[in-house]
RNA sequence: GCAGGGGUGGCGGAGCUUGGCCAAACGCGCAAGGCUUAGGACCUUGUGCCUUAGGGCUGCGAGAGUUCAAAUCUCUCCCCCUGCACCA
C-alpha cells in the first residue's frame, strides 16, 4: 500500500527546501496564475479543490513546459460576513456555532471568535495548512488579505482613478432593507439565506370621482387596465389618506409606512373601509366608472393596499366577486372584458373559461377541493400564457404582443403622471432579517455605484473579451451577455470590513468591488514588505507610476519618499508578470466578479496588460448530491486529504471530468485511482526484475503509444483540458502496459522510458506521487522542475499499434465465432481442434490501395501489377472495397510476409484472451497456402478465422 | 420572467467546433470464465435487439427540414441545471 500522508510530507518538505515556487522575474517567458482569493469565513472544504487544484495543475504544467509560473494566494475578508459570524457567535446562535463545529473548528477557538478579525487570522492559518496539505505549489511571500492597510491604499487609488475616468456615479436604487438594523439586506443576512428579489411594480393611479383623491391599484399586469370592473380593497385593514410623491391616495396604513422608505409619503388622515366601500373610482384609460368592493384577498402590507379586479384575467378577482356574490353583496355589472387573446389557440375562449371555473369552484369551495393554492395555480398558469402568446386587442396597443404592450402602458401611465413606480419583493415566502424584522424594500438615494452601464466602456470590454482566450469556450456567451447586461452597480456599503470609501468615508468600498484589480499587488506586496513601505507612502503616484504606467520614477520617489530603486523593482516585477496572466474561478463567478475584472483591468491599465485568459470551472458534487450545510456532507479539506491522500482527491476533482461539468467527489472514484496508482508504482518497483536485450514487435508498440500519447495530451493540456489530458496519461497508461505484459513485453529499458515520461506528464496533478515515483525511477532533481516531455514523431509507428488493434479485433472475431459455430448442429457434442488464422495476400492491400488511389474497378483490374491474380478473385475483392465506398482507407497493415511472423508470435496471447486449452491448436497460414474454404475471406488487416471442430 | 448552459445504453460520461471510419471511448454496475478452501481482491470475455461464423436492424429529449449521408447543421416544441446584483 502506497503511504499517502509519508510521500506527501516528503515531497512538500523537499519543494518547500528547495523554494521551487519562490519565484523572480527572469529570462523565461512570465505566466502569472490566479485563483479567486478565499473568503475567510469558513476553512476549505474539498470541493474548494476544484479551483485551486486546477489553477495549482495548470501552473505547474506551464512551468513544465518553460514557463516561469507565479502562482501566489490572498484572502478575503472584506465585507459582512465576518462581522456577522462575530456577532452570531456573541448571541450563541446554534446555528453558527454547529457550523463552525462541522468544521472542525474547536471550541476554544469558537469562544474567540466573537471578535471579527480573530476570525480573519483563523481561518487564514487555517485555510493556508490546507492549501499546503493539498500540495499547491503557491509562493507564499506574495500573500496578502483584503484587509491590509497596504493593499487599502490600492483600493482607495482603483476608486479615485474611477471616478476620474467618470465611472462613478451617484443614484437612487431599490435594496431590500431591515428597518430595526437600518442597513441593506442580502442573502446571508436573512432567515434560511434567502436573497430578497425585488420586482418592479407600477400603481395605477384611479381618480375617487367625488374626492378627487387617488386609488393606487397596485398590478403587475398595467395591460388589463382595459379590463377592469372594480377595485379591491382589504376590508378589515386600515385605510389613510396620504399625499404621495404629491398626490393624494387612499392607501393602507402599513403600506403607507413601507412606502416611505421608497417614496416621499405624507399621512394626512386616517379613514374608514366603510367610508372607501361607497366610493367609485374613474379608469384613467378608459375612463369608466367602476365601485370600489371588498376583496378577501388584499394584503394590506404589500405594495398599497389596494388593487384592480379584472376578473377576465386574474382568476382571484373572478372569484372575489363570486364571494361577494353568493354572500348576498350587490355586484356592479359585471363586464368580464377581454383585454387579449391567445395567438396560434383558436380555442383560446376555453381557457378565459377556465379562469372562471376555477374562480368559480374556489368561491362555491366545490367538495372543498378547490382551494387559494388552485387559484395561484390558475393565475400563474393563466400568466405565462398570456406573457407567451398574449395579443392586445383594445387599446393603443391593440395587436402588440403582451409583454411589449405590457411595458408600453406602464411607462406611458407614469410618463402621464397617472401611475408610479412601486418596489416589492417577488419571494414567495417573507423575508425575514437574521435579527427577526421582516425584509422590506427600500429606494437608498445618493447611492455610488460604478456605472458598468457606460457604452463606450462597455464596447471596449467586449472588444477585448474577443481577444481573450476564455475557457471553457462554451462560457463566451455568458460573459458577452453579462457585459450586455450589466448596468450600474453599487460601489459601498453602510456595514462591514474594508477600506472606507473615498468620497462618502461613512462607508467602505462594496466587497467585489474591491476586490477586481487586486491580483496585480501580488506583484509587488513581497517588495513593500521587504523594504518595510508604510501604507502613507502609498500615495495615487506609486499606483500611477507602477500599475498605470504614468509618471516618473524620480518624481514618484520624492512625492511617495521611497527609494527610487524600491519604485523600480515594484514597476518592473508589475510589468514582467502581467506579460500573461491566468484567472480561475468557478463558474458562477462569471456573471459578477470575472467580468467586473475585466472592466476594472479595462479602465485603469495599459492595454497590454488586460487579461489574457480566463479559467471557469464548475463545482463539486459529493457522492452524487450538492454539497451544502444542509445535508451535511462538507468535508473539510484537510480531513479529505488525511482520508483519501491529496493525490487521489487532486486526480478525481481536477481530472475526473472537463471544466465545464461538475465532478464527483466520490469514495469509489479515489478508490479507483489507488488501485491503479499502485499498479503504476509495483510497476517502477519492479523494473528491476525486467529484462535487458533487444527491442521487439511490443517494445516499439509502447514507444509508439507514448509518443502518440504525449502529443494527444499535451494538445489537451494546452486548452486546460485536464479530463481528457489523464484519460490518457493516467488510466490510458495503466491500460497499456497492462496490454505490453500480456504481450510478453518485459524490457527494463522500455518500460523505464515509459514511466519516466507518464511520471512527469502525471506531476501536474498528482505531484506528490510523481516525485515517489520519479525518485524511485533513480532519476534526480525534482520532478517538478523538470521539462515536459516532447513527443518524438519518429517514434509514432502506426503499422504497430494497427496490428495490435489487428490483433484485438482477432480475439474478438475468433470469441464471435466460437460462440456462433458452438451452435451448429454438425458440431454438437464437439470440441474446438484448430482456428485458423488465415492472412491476406499481398496483392489485395496492393488492390485496396489501388482502389483507394483510383475509385474505379475497371481500372484497377487492368493494373499490370495486377495481372497474375485471378480474375474472378480480384473482380469479387474489388466489389467488396466498392461496397466499403468512402470508409475504406489506404491498408497500413504491414505485408503478409510480415504479418504472419508477428501473428505467430502472438499465439500465445490469443490462446491466453480466450482462455483456451492447451488442446486447441492455434494456426497462422497464408491465404496463398492454406487449404481452407474461408481463406477467401481473409482481407488486408483483417484475417480470415477459420474455427475447426473435431 | 430574463439570461447562459444542457438533454446520448442500467448509471457516470466521451463524441458534437471540422456531417460519413460511432452501438457509441473510458469507467461503474451486471453476467460468464479463470484464480481461490470460500468470500473479497485480481485477470479475461461479454453486456441495444436479431443472427447456426466476423452480418443485419434500431438508436443519441419530441417533431420537422437540409443532405447521397445527421448524435453532429437549421427550425419548432418539451424537459432539466445555473445565475439574476449591492451579496460573497
């Protein structure tokens, strides 16, 4: 058994002694790898492997291959979340602290962890244990956290430039918002880590035709204002009057109360239901009168409190007024219009039908069977129907499909003063803050954002996202959709750690805006610390001098006071490495921080040092299922590599399937890998028992497959194609040298040679393993250091691996054959004498070729060369080439004289495939010489089998 | 809803960019044989359907089209996954 946590120590001592991945700009071409820092809220599980394996794989083969490769680690700790693990901690949240125990993390530690930044220092000791466990060949000078008053600086110059380049903007925008804590609302800020969604919905404005004050009909569906026959309110709510945004509406109190946080909101008085109830209120559109109706259904807390009924279309207020109706109240007359019809549905009338069917029962409560959860049902049905196919037929928009009319109405009632925008949030259950507030939503005002939405910024970044090699390549569309799409986005935030924000320091710098440009200071961060740069040096002039390119180095010496020759090395080390840089991160990066990347290293950067390429992998399953609290499947990455051995879970996360799918992180796959590590390694073990001497037939069959290989799976590597790069080096070499053995192959020389390559070629993912076997090969220096190897075409012998192909194919026929003639009637109660192996003449490879070259039978028959051959032969061999048509190929199978010799040879190993008797006797004949009817058959590569029983 | 990705054997998953050599790599599972006191492990073969000899038929979400030829190109539809922002 192979000593995972022994090899590993081992050769993590050896790189660390030798500082392999300690690196200085020099001669070599530069490739400067990234994986997105971690956030320091939780220690690494091993689905983290993914990225920081690959990105770790991908920098070790480029450095194989010549290149001189900085892979360096941040971390990140800006934002809320460390204060809100703190602040969990402090009130003893079960919750947190069962987390923080499936993590392993230990109770003496947990009690500390009310304090934010001891929990940034934790983890980040932590997460660095792992990312050494893991075998990640990372230059730990380089490190920093996103905390760092040095690297602050950095930050504070990216939003000074920003706004220079007019990229800040201020603004009003809708957040979801706790009103007991005062601060915006995301997702891990709520009950269950839920993300409030927030809709936009517009409030059509109905003039009380006595008071002249406005019913505010909340809808998502301003289109059906042509249908409506009444509004609704909440009967047992309570109603106020209320000036907003200047005008004066009727509206529920606690609707009133949200809405101040959206709009200016004056309550001027309270009024009564049975006050609203008498009221009839004026369409604005169509300028109808229709009453004002109690609906059982009005929320009073969302949106205003009140709504239109368009009993056509919404199947709660058909059966709100079917409520009324069998309770005795007094409806209006009822219209039921249409405002659209169904395109392509000629039937289209059954599902208006419906609508009232299902109103209809819901309201009779039909056997009771007929529920809300029906009408929800309905209405959503009834909703993505008509949002698909919907066609106005009244109105402005009359002919328009609905969506577009949809939004046409809406902003032409707003443009008219006659609606207003209303923000609430789409989740279906409420949102409820951590502190146990419900989730509001609220319009922040003088908000910065970075304005993403800039066109000529935009253009430039999708100019240069063509120029950039981005994996895997079916990501292109999303990142070209993402820059379609993006628009402003916030820049800061009331709460949380991180560098102030410069022109508003109440606040500090939004945490994925912070964190865009940041992979350029590794450049430098190891040379400010050696030369001890205080962050008050780190004035904008360094960061314009060596991140911008502007400015002296004389004239950026005197503003910082640091040493000139301090100046230089930051600047050159910048510009040496940003030559080529590699990002990874997971693919649901792609939409945020990976594209922001690009827009940030766009504006603030020299074109030349734009990204070149960006890596997106997809993430990790356990055992089939997603990886998450809630089933409790994490397994931190430490305790994984103690299990299983770094190599193992390196091999099935990196190389188990391409970028672009999710890989399985399961006991059977590390299983699998072992076995056939340990295969590999009793195979270096045992070179010495080999045999020196001559090469054969299978020796130069070997050759063949690992130069064949080597060029295969360096092509692969060099589009990160890591799957398909190890089907190849890994199980395809265990595969192979299983066939050289039950060949006969045993050449010490040979298989020395093949591991030696298959031992490099498996450094990148399996590194510590690698350097075991590498070692044991009696090869010195480090694996790690050493060249990938180049594949020696002259080596690549195709008439070899064709006959071993030949030769499978054999085994294959004769295991039909048997099986097919074991049935005959004439064979019953016999057993297998003699097969016969019977190879083609060499005129028919002559002919094939021939035929190949000229595509005509009469041709062919006439060739000189052909002339000995029987007619009626060759005629019937020519037809079957022709039957063949486009698929035949020139024959690379050697002659007959040979093929036979090596048939011969390989006797044993058919006898050996089929698991026959030594009683069975195994022939390789001519077709010339044998005297078996079926020697006809036999074609080139492909021999005739001819089974005797007896 | 909007956007992006995807639907291939009992399963995971190749192949689809450059249509034909694809019943479909490789692996798991399953079956038979070998080995073994037995089991496990390991090795070999088989694993869509039909077939008394290497052949034939069907097949790649559904349907239609282009083509001599489609898993591969085009269109329509159905289904699944992911993201949707102030949050890392």
């Amino acid at each position: 058994m192979i000593n995972h946590a022994a090899i590993e120590a081992r050769w993590q001592k050896a790189w660390a002694d030798a500082k392999v991945f300690e690196v200085e700009p020099n001669e070599k071409p530069a490739l400067l790898v990234t994986a997105a820092m971690p956030y320091l809220d939780m220690p690494q599980h091993v689905g983290h492997l993914r990225t920081y394996g690959t990105a770790d794989a991908y920098a070790r083969y480029m450095r194989m291959r010549g290149y001189n490769v900085l892979y360096p680690m941040a971390f990140h700790a800006t934002g809320t979340p460390v204060i809100a693990i703190a602040k969990r901690v402090g009130t003893g949240d079960p919750d947190i602290l069962d987390t923080l125990k499936l993590f392993g993390v230990p109770d003496e530690e947990v009690k500390k962890m009310v304090e934010p930044v001891y929990i940034t220092k934790y983890f980040e000791n932590e997460m660095r244990r792992g990312m050494v466990a893991a075998g990640y060949g990372i230059d730990w000078r380089c490190s920093f956290t996103s905390i760092d008053p040095l690297f602050s600086k950095m930050v504070e110059w990216q939003f000074m430039r920003l706004h220079d380049l007019g990229f800040l903007a201020t603004g009003a925008h809708p957040v979801g918002w706790c009103t007991n804590e005062g601060n915006a609302v995301g997702q891990h800020d709520t009950h269950g880590d839920v993300q409030p969604k927030i809709e936009k919905l517009v409030a059509i404005k109905f003039k009380d035709s006595g008071s002249g004050v406005f019913f505010p009909c909340l809808t998502y569906r301003p289109e059906t204002v042509y249908g409506v026959t009444n509004i609704f309110i909440n009967e047992s709510a309570k109603y106020v009057v209320a000036e907003i945004a200047g005008s004066t509406c009727y509206l529920s109190e606690a609707s009133a109360k949200a809405l101040a946080e959206q709009t200016s909101v004056r309550v001027i008085s309270a009024i009564q239901t049975s006050e609203l109830l008498k009221k009839k209120a004026i369409n604005p559109l169509t300028k109808e009168e229709v009453p004002v109706l109690p609906g059982f259904f009005v929320k009073e807390d969302t949106g205003t409190g009140v709504v239109m009924s368009v009993p056509a279309h919404a199947p709660f207020d058909y059966a709100a007024l079917m409520r009324l109706k069998i309770s005795g109240h007094a409806l209006p007359e009822m219209q039921y219009r249409r405002v659209l019809r169904i395109e392509g549905r000629p039937d289209d009338e059954a599902l208006f039908e419906n609508v009232r069917t299902i109103g209809h029962a819901e309201a009779i409560r039909i056997g009771d069977s007929t529920t809300e959860a029906d009408l929800e049902l309905a209405t959503k049905a009834v909703y993505s129907e008509e949002a698909r196919r919907g066609v106005m037929l009244v109105g402005k928009y009359a002919g328009s499909r609905e969506p577009e009319a949809r939004e046409a109405i809406a902003k032409d009632l707003i443009d008219a003063g006659q609606a207003f925008r209303v923000y609430a949030l789409a989740n279906e259950e409420q949102v409820i803050c951590r502190c146990g507030t419900k989730v509001i939503v609220k319009v922040v005002t003088d908000q910065w954002f970075i304005n993403y939405g800039d066109e000529k910024w935009k253009a430039s970044v999708k100019k240069h996202l063509l120029r950039m090699k981005l994996l895997p390549k079916n990501t292109v569309n999303l990142y070209a959709a993402t820059v379609d799409w993006i628009d402003e986005r916030a820049a800061e935030r009331a709460q949380g750690l991180g560098t102030r924000f410069p022109f508003n320091p109440e606040h500090i710098i939004e945490s994925l805006s912070d964190s865009t440009i940041y992979m350029c200071f590794y450049t430098f961060a190891h040379t400010l610390r050696t030369y001890g740069v205080k962050p008050e040096q780190l004035k904008p002039e360094f960061f314009n001098y060596v991140v911008e390119g502007s400015g002296s180095v004389s004239a950026t010496a005197a503003a910082t006071g640091i040493d000139a020759s301090v100046l230089k090395k930051c600047k050159d080390s910048f510009d040496y490495w940003y030559t080529f840089t590699s990002r990874h991160s997971a693919t649901d990066l792609i939409p945020n921080h990976l594209t922001m990347y690009v827009f940030n290293h766009v504006a603030l950067m020299k074109e030349e040092h734009w990204p070149k390429q960006i890596v997106a992998n997809a993430l990790v399953n356990y055992e089939g299922e997603k990886m998450s609290k809630s089933l409790g499947n994490i397994v931190p990455l430490i305790e994984g590599v103690r299990k299983y051995g770094a190599d193992s879970m390196r091999m099935v996360e990196i190389a188990g399937a391409e970028l672009g799918s999710v890989t399985n992180f399961s006991v059977e796959a590390m299983n699998g890998v072992d076995e056939r590590s340990e295969f590999l390694y009793r195979t270096v073990a045992d070179i010495p028992s080999l045999q020196a001497g001559a090469l054969g037939h299978i020796d130069y069959w070997l050759y063949s497959r690992l130069n064949t290989k080597i060029k295969a799976a360096t092509a692969s590597m060099d589009e990160l194609r890591f799957r398909a790069a190890y089907d190849d080096i890994f199980y395809g070499s265990v595969l192979e040298l299983r066939h050289y053995f039950a060949r006969g192959g045993a050449n010490a020389v040979v298989v020395n040679d093949y591991m030696r390559a298959i031992t490099i070629m498996l450094a990148p993912v399996m590194p510590h393993f690698a350097e075991e076997l590498w070692h044991m090969l009696g090869a010195s220096g480090l694996v790690v250091q050493e060249q990938w190897p180049a594949a020696d075409e002259a080596m690549i012998n195709s008439e070899a691996e064709e006959f071993e192909d030949m030769l499978d194919a054999i085994v294959s026929d004769i295991s039909t054959a048997k099986e097919m003639t074991s049935r005959m009637e004439a064979n019953k109660g016999k057993s297998i004498r003699r097969i016969a192996v019977i190879v083609a003449a060499d005129w028919k490879s002559a002919a094939q070729n021939a035929f190949v070259e000229l595509r005509d039978i009469g041709r062919v028959m006439a060739m000189r060369e052909l002339a000995d051959v029987d007619r009626e032969t060759l005629s019937k061999a020519l037809a079957q080439f022709a039957k063949k048509g486009r698929e035949l190929t020139r024959t690379r199978a050697g002659t007959a004289s040979s093929t036979r010799p090596a048939l011969d040879e390989a006797r044993q190993y058919i006898a050996g495939q089929l698991s026959l008797g030594p009683g069975v006797q195994i022939a390789v004949e001519l077709e010339t010489e044998s005297r078996s009817a079926r020697a006809g058959r036999a074609m080139p590569g492909k021999p005739s089998i001819d089974i005797q029983w007896g």
